[in-house]
C-alpha cells in the first residue's frame, strides 16, 4: 500500500476551510433556507430554485469567511 502524504501548510490550509465550509453549509445551511421560505411565497419549482440558490450562496459565502477566519485564528 503507498504511504499517505502529509502536508504542513504555510498559514491557512484551503483545503480545511473547503472541506468545513461544505460541510457545514449543507447541516447548517439548509435548515436555514427552510426556514427563510417558510414567509415567502414560492409558487413555481423555479422560484425555489433561486431562492435557494440565493440564500444558499449567502450562507455558502458567510460560512466560509467564517471557516478561514477560524482557521487564521487556530494558526
């Protein structure tokens, strides 16, 4: 088996901040797109789909600045 290679980033590891903003964006981002469309009027399948495209990159785009933030911070 071929040995696993290990990386020691300088600063941030973007892969890190990558790996947690998706991951935090699905568990904790579409609850929250479920709640937001809860006031709002959405008759056809294509204004779901942009809502949620919209608030989803909004929480996509908060969710990693906070995940780099973090990640500058532990380092």
């Amino acid at each position: 088996m071929p040995a696993v290679e290990k990386t020691n980033p300088d600063g941030v590891d973007f892969g890190w901040v990558m790996q947690v903003t998706f991951v935090t964006t699905i568990l904790v981002g579409s609850p929250i797109v479920v709640l937001a469309s809860i006031g709002t009027a959405l008759p056809t399948w294509t204004s779901r789909a942009i809502f949620a495209v919209r608030v989803g990159a909004v929480i996509w785009f908060l969710t990693a600045v906070a995940a780099y933030l973090y990640a500058r911070y532990r380092r």
